[in-house]
C-alpha cells in the first residue's frame, strides 16, 4: 500500500535517534490513532537547522514521514523549515494512501513544535509560526452506513 | 525469493489441494442446476445434501439443519437480525458480549436503532465472559444470546457450556459465533445447548465465500436473503456447488485432524508464548493463557506500534496481524484489547499471529528471533522507551 | 452415454476453463488476506480492485461504484431493504412489477410486512410493463422504482431507458435486477439512469456464490451484510477473491463477445421458435417476440404438463426448464405465465429452453424434434386433449 | 428425484388411454397443482375389472401412480379395488418424493370416482365409498419464513 519512497524512509529511517543537545524539542500526538511523534533541532545562531533527529510511536507512514520531514528541513533556516508543509512531505515520498494523509500532519506540527520550543528557549518570535497543537487530529469524513 | 512464513490463519488460509480437487469438476462439468428436475442437477443436488451430513455429524446436529450461507458475516447477520424479527412480540433484547467480531456487533448496533436493546458483556483481564453478570444481565424480554466461541483476536475460548445452560434455563435463544472455533476445537450443539452456529469454510482451509448456519429445529428464525425456495425456503440463492463441495471437504479433513493438529499446534505456540515472554522485556500475552484457541497468539509490545511492527515483520517473510483483520487499515486500536483492559497505547503495539498445520518450530524459531530485533530497533525509535 | 444438451443456461452457466484458470491461484498460492498489511495479500486486493475496474467498464460505471455480494438474490435484497431503510424519512412507497424475480418479490413482500407499501405493476401479454400504469403509480412518497432489465422465464426486455428517465425526472431511485441482462445485452447505466444494478456471476460463465451491485455514488442504501470493513464498509465478509477474479475474467469474455453471441444466439433461438410454433399446434410463444434475450425460448404446450415434459426430454439428454429454476419443485404455475395472461393449466405447460454460445444448430434440430415426439405422446395421455 | 419403478411406470405408462365402452369413469383433478387425472373401467357382471384405461395431465408422480393404480386393480373386484390406497400405490413404486405424496392422492380418488359412476349408472350401492369429491387438495404445510 506504501510508495517504494515510503518503504524506503521507514525500512531505513534517516535522523532516528535523540539529540543531545538539542535546543528545540517538539512532541506531538494523535490521540485518535495513538501515535506520538517528537523531533529534536540543533539550530546554530543563524537560525539553520544544523542537525536534527526524531524519535515516532506509529505506523509505517508516521516512520517515513518523519523521516523525510527530518530530511526536508536539515541545513534549513528555521523560516525555511515552517515552509515544509504535510503536502510537501507526502509529494517528496510520492503520495501516501487516504486513510494515511493524518500522519503526514503530525510531522508538519512536530517540527512547529519543535520551532516554538526553540523561540521559547531563545526568547523570540517566529514570525508565522502559531503556538502548536497538542492533539493533532484532522477531522476524517467516516461514512456512516 | 524469502521463505513465506504466514501466520495469518485466524484471517484465512490456504484452500487445501484436496479441497480445491473436490470442488474443480463442479465448476465445469457438473455445472447443472441444482434445484433442477433433469438428472444432470441431480448429483450436484446429492453433493449438497451430502455435504449437509458432513457438516451435521462434525456439530452433532441432523444434516437439514444446516444452512448454507456466503460466510460467517452473512451467518452472524442472519442468525441475529431474523431471529429478533421473529421474537420480536416476545422480547426486545439482546445479550452479547464486548468482544465480539464485528459481525455481531455491527448487526447489534443495527438493531439498537430499530429499537431493540441490547447488552454488551464486559469480559475480565482475560477476554472471558462474566457469568454472573451475564445472570443479571437476562430479563424477561430476553430472546437471545449471541456470545462467540472463541475469540478471533486473542483465541480465548468462552465458556460455553455455562452459558448454554443459562440460556436453556431461561428459555432463551443462543447463538454463538464458532467461525474460529469451528473445525479447531470439538463443538457438540446439543452438549452446550447451542440454537444457532455460525461458521465460515475459509478459515478451516476451505474457500471464501461459503459459510453455514446452524439452525435448530423449531427456532423461528425468518428468512435472511429472500427469493427463490432453495434451502427449504430458508435462504435463496442458487446453491454455490462447488464452495459447499470444498466446504465439505474442509470440514471432513478438520474434524478427522482436530486432535493431533491441535496438539502440535498448541506445542509450538506455548514454545512461541514462552521465549517471547521471556526474552523480550515489556511484553504481554493477550488471552487466556490456557482456555485459548491452539493456534493463537497475541503480544502486546509496550512502546512497539502495530502496523510498524506488522510492516517489518513482513519484510522478513512473516505474515501477521494487529488487530483483527478487517480492522486493519482502521485507525482505532482493537476493541477486544481495549475491552480487556488494555490502554490505548499497549493496543496499539499488539501482534497476532495464528499458526497452521503446516507451521514449523524453524519457523517459529526465525519468527522470534525476528521479534526481538524488530522489536529492539521500533523501541529505539519510539518517544515513549527510555531505556 | 447420450449427448447432453444442456439449454438451462438462464438458471445456471458452465464456468468457462479460461475463468477457472484465474480462479486457481487464489485458492491454493494466493490466499492472504486481501485486507491485511502485509504484501502477501497486495496481489489479492490488486486482483479486487482489477475486477472492479472491468465490471465499472462493462456498465460504464466508476470501479468504485462496484460492491461485490454472494449472487443475484443478495444483490437484490440489499438494494431493495437497505434503500428502503436509508430513506423511509422520506417515504414509504416502491414500484416494482409482478414478473420480478422471487429475491425482489418477496423482499418486497417483508417490507409491506414492515410498512411500507408496494405497487406490483401489471404487465402486458408480452411480459413488459405498462409505462402508463408506472407514471401513474408514482407517489410524493415513492422513493425507489425496481424493475428487472430482462425477465428470467419469458426472456422480455424491459424498456429500461423510459422507466429510467421517469424515476429520474420524479427523483425517484431506480435499481434493477439485471442478472439476466447482464453480459447478454450492452448495458450502461447512465444511459438508463440506473442508481443501482443487480447481476451475479453464474448466469455469464462465471462461477456461482459470487454477484455485485452497483451503486451510484450517492446513492444512501446501508449496509446489509454488518460487520467488517470490506468494500468500503459497505458489506462485511473476508473477500472471495477467487470468486471475483473468476467473475472479472467471466464479464471480461462476456463483453468482448456479446455481439457476436447475440448474433449467434437469436439466429438460432429464432429458428427454434419458427419451425416449433409451425410443427407443433396449440404451441404458444411466451414472451415478446423480439424485445426478448437472445437465448431466451419459452413455450407452452396446451394440454401439456411441464414436468412430465421436462422429464422426458431430460431422457434424451436435454435440460430444460419450467418455470423459474428456483420454483421447479413448487406446484404454483409461475406467477410471469399467470401475469402475462395464461390460464393456469396453460402456463403448467410451459418450457424454458436458454441457450448458450456452444447450443449448435444441430441439437436444435434435434429439440425440436423431439419436442414434437413428447408433446405428441403426453397429448395422448391428457384427459384436456380430444383430438 | 424418481425412484427406477416411478421412472419406468412414468416412461411405459401400462394402460395409458382411453376405453370405448367403459362403464364407470371417473375425473379428479387438484386444483392447486392444476393436475386432472381420468380413469375408464370396464367391470363385468361379477363385478371384476376386467379392464382399465387411464388420461393424465400432471407431473411424473401424477402418470406413474396413475400408471401403477391402474395396474394394481385391474382383474379385481370393485371391493378389492376399494382397498387400494394411494399408500398402495407409492409402496409399489417404491415412494414418492414428500412433495408428490398428494399426486398419488389423484389416483386413489380417480378410482373412486370412476366405480362411483359405475355404481350410479348400475343403480347399486358400493358399501364404504363415500362420494368423490372434484377437487383434491390435501393441505400440505408450508412453512413461512
Ligand atoms: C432475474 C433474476 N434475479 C435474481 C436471481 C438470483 O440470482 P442468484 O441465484 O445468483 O442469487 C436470478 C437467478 O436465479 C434471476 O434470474
Ligand atoms: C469470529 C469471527 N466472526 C465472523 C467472521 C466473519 O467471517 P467472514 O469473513 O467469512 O464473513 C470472522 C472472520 O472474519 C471471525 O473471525
Ligand atoms: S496511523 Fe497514526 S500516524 Fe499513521
Ligand atoms: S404435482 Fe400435481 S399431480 Fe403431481
């Protein structure tokens, strides 16, 4: 059901792991399908994002994601970073099945949480970046019958 | 190419060869009708007939009760949707448990809205039913109770014997759900005063899309699927010939195995449950650890999400599943996991598999060992293990 | 041993080999789960999805406007009750026609059970509805419209386009048993405005137990079968995967020949209906002469009885029928002969002779001679016959 | 569905036909099934049938009870031909579907029929037959569902 890509990120996931001394952390959650997602910045004092690694609770597509949002945002500036959206995650690993568009979703808001950390630890503003959620939890249409 | 190591029998299995044998000259040369007066229906009318008296002695029940259907889905829906319509002046409720396949309990639901009520049983650590609240539970406009015989997520096995008797007592239908248990452990209906079984072929290696239900003599049940007067009126449709040939089959080849099968199959999963247990940590079997079904396992991995863990396995061969199967895809955690008290997050990390006959201890071996390294790596990247 | 002619081909087909061959594989090699996770079951749920692309093609519909049942009669309940439940907000009130098939009649019988009211129309001496008496049973209330595209005994084609644009123009649903039709006849459902077609697999070569409905996106029926996830949630039940792919490659060969087997089978049915109603008196054609399936014959035989026809024809190897097939075995004339206008000794005796794509001129010839023989000696047994 | 007696009394019909100077004929016929079966005696002055034709419209069932009837009173006396029940006739043909019991019923009743309107024509009594009635129709239980 998952893109060669998908396969790929989640079979050989780039960025696992913690940062030691990381100084923007963000974790973020669906608490409908129980999957956790936590990304760790290292940001130099230009504000590029010098390193970054991720730790996931969930399934194959919550795997590759990470991992390529993780890719998509690594020697990034920080504003370059707010810019990676879920859609840009999800074409970067040739599409994800429908029921799959949610865990895309987590990424895009574990790196926004991992910015706000950021500019809280620093005292500053990131302009455009919205104070993330906790719960991500895109409203899915279930057809009831 | 890798070795295939499918330990997905609890979804489906794979049709035996002499199954497939039995059924093949009903396709295309005893193709006639078998409802038909010329002499060319006629061995199909015979094939059915016998195939009833198969199916009838392995329940202990006479052949003209059993009624084919297209499945255990089709036999659930029938068995409780037509008997609550023919009961209906005697009583509006329904007793079911929290564990049920969806079969039962998306037809229950169904028929919460029409108006009947309906109790869902809570079962204890182990997915077995309560008995003493299953007591309680029955009133004087009971009409049936639907508790299934074993699990399909975490092979427990119900006590059915204790609540046949209840039902009988009060005078209350009981249907139960063997499509797991039929063809894996004995079942006698009169022994456990069953009224109503249904059954499912492909999971005791016949083909998809056949099942049966057993019907009592003198339960009202209705007709499910209305037209043409095959079945004794009872359930329409040109007779599927050659899937009720290869159930038949199927169900001749289980019964004659059901001990020595089930013995092996319970030696290698107790060796799975055990090294599993004992070599991975944060590890949990789900299911009653004795009164479960001889070839089913199911672990909860704590930190480990399913279809990750499913994903990876795959990669190595192994062919399993979390959750039951047509749940996969859905997004939320098994009911029957959540049901025996687990939380939402443990649910999510849980694996079953269910062996067959053909499942050997190198496999079993190379599973394991698979486990543990999928396992390690998944907890290595997950946010909730701190080691 | 005798040639058998086998012209029972309206009740059930031969599986063609080229369909079995496809079956195969899915029994004994590719068996996982179609729903699962892993890639074991991808070929299976490829193979799902490839068929429902071939039968969307066939009726110019989406595939996913394809939902896979257990035959004709399930097709035909689901699409009359589960409409009939999703809507009863908005009415109570179908029209169908006294010639359907038995799996629309009775379900349409247990919903005036339920409640809701039913307008069976009258048909005229050829078998086709009276579109006059349709538009004027149309109700604010009447919220489905079901009419057969061909009928199964007398072989009448219904004039779909003309009840279509009617239950479109009224806002009306509109579903119809086409399992006859199908793969005999081109059909588009657009073109007819049809919401929601019947058709089963056995009818066209393919094998039995397994039948779709169509559904227009849209369209708000419920689930009939609760239970899993399967076909989008709309019907529950592990696949038959073997079933569908045999069906896929059955509707594949049966669209890409229909011309040619219209063509060849109305030659012959047409020669057939000549030279019997020359040869053999008091014969009578049910039935429209033209607007009727190209393997379509029914006849009746005054002061003949069907069974005792049918009998001595299958002595010499012919398989015909009387009345429908699934009410061979009841003694009610059937209700078509009897709606067209026959008096009841009249439709006892009727023969349904369905072609197929191998019926030769030859065993044509010989049928019709042999027709003449039996109707002869059972006219001289007949207390009706003084010659 | 036929047992091999049912088949060869139903392909060889024994005394199938008409008889010019019968002297009791009698026609049943149920309306349910639509089937009509006639029968023609020729009775003697001792009261022996010395001969029997038979006309059926019906099922195989109704032609080979009809077939057996014939032959199982022929050369008796109108008493002993009283005695032959449709019971008779199945034992002889060694039984009948469930379905076809009532088929037989025809034959037992057409016999009936035929010595009631020898005896009506005779001006005599037959002792113990009861006056046939037209219609045969056994009320068979269906189940509903
Ligand atoms: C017109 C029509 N509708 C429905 C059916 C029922 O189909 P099935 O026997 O496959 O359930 C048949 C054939 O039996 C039919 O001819
Ligand atoms: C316990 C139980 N009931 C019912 C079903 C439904 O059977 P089927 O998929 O054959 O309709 C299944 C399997 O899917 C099952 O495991
Ligand atoms: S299902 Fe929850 S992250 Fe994919
Ligand atoms: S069915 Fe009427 S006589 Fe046999």
């Amino acid at each position: 059901m998952y893109s060669e890509k998908v396969m790929d990120h989640f079979q050989n996931p780039r960025n696992a792991g913690e940062l030691e001394n990381a100084n923007g952390v963000g974790t973020v959650g669906n608490a409908k399908c129980g999957d956790i997602m936590r990304i760790y910045f290292d940001i130099d004092d230009d504000q590029i994002i010098k390193d970054v690694r991720f730790k996931t609770f969930g399934c194959g597509a919550a795997v590759a994601t990470s991992s390529m949002a993780t890719e998509l945002v690594k020697g990034k500036t920080i504003y370059e970073a707010l810019e990676v959206t879920n859609k840009a995650v999800m074409e970067a690993l040739d599409g994800l099945p429908p029921v799959k568009v949610h865990c895309s979703l987590l990424a895009e808001e574990a790196i926004h949480a991992a910015l706000w950390d950021y500019a809280e630890k620093k005292g500053i503003v990131i302009e455009g970046l919205e104070k993330p959620k906790n719960d991500i939890h895109e409203e899915e249409e279930e057809e009831e019958y | 190419m890798k070795k295939l190591i499918y330990l997905d029998n609890a979804a489906t299995t794979q049709v035996s060869k002499e199954v497939v044998d039995e059924m093949l000259p009903y396709f295309t040369e005893e193709y006639g009708n078998a409802s038909s007066v010329y002499e060319f229906g006629s061995k199909n009318k015979g094939a059915i007939e016998k195939a009833r008296e198969v199916i009838g002695k392995a329940l202990g029940s006479k052949a003209n009760e059993i009624y084919f259907t297209a499945g255990g889905s089709e036999s659930d829906n029938w068995a409780i949707k037509a008997t609550a319509d023919a009961y209906k002046e005697k009583g509006n409720h329904i007793i079911t448990s929290k564990i049920e396949h969806h079969a039962v309990l998306h037809t229950c639901e169904y028929l919460e809205e029409q108006g009947f009520e309906v109790t869902y049983l809570d079962v204890d650590e182990n997915g077995i039913i309560k008995l003493e609240e299953l007591k309680k539970a029955i009133r004087p406009t009971t009409i049936l109770i639907s508790i299934m015989f074993a699990n399909n997520e975490i092979g427990t096995i119900e006590p059915m014997k204790e609540i046949g008797e209840l039902a009988n007592q009060n005078n209350i239908l009981f249907h139960t759900d063997a499509v797991q248990a039929f063809g894996q452990v004995p079942i006698n209906v009169d022994e456990y005063h069953i009224d109503m079984l249904s059954a499912s072929a492909h999971k005791l290696n016949g083909p998809k899309g056949i099942g049966f239900l057993y019907i009592r003599t003198g339960v009202k049940i209705r007709s499910y699927v209305h037209g043409g007067a095959q079945e004794r009126k009872r359930r329409a449709g040109t007779e599927n010939v050659p899937g009720i040939v290869g159930m038949s089959k199927a169900v001749e080849i289980a019964v004659s195995t059901i001990e020595e099968r089930a013995k092996k199959e319970t030696e290698l999963r107790d060796y799975l449950i055990n090294r599993v247990l004992k070599e991975v940590p944060y590890t949990r079997l789900n299911g009653h650890r004795t009164k479960r079904l001889p070839n089913n396992v199911n672990f909860s991995f704590q930190f480990v999400e399913g279809e990750s863990l499913l994903i990876m396995l795959d990669m190595e061969g192994i062919c399993g599943s979390s959750g039951s199967a047509c749940t996969s895809g859905s997004l939320d955690p098994s009911h029957v996991l959540l049901a025996i008290g687990l939380p939402h997050e443990i649910a999510h990390g849980s694996l079953r598999l269910s062996l067959s006959e053909q499942t050997s201890k190198e496999d079993i071996d190379f599973v394991i060992e698979t486990i543990k390294k999928i396992v390690e790596k998944l907890r290595n990247m997950s946010p909730l293990y701190e080691d």
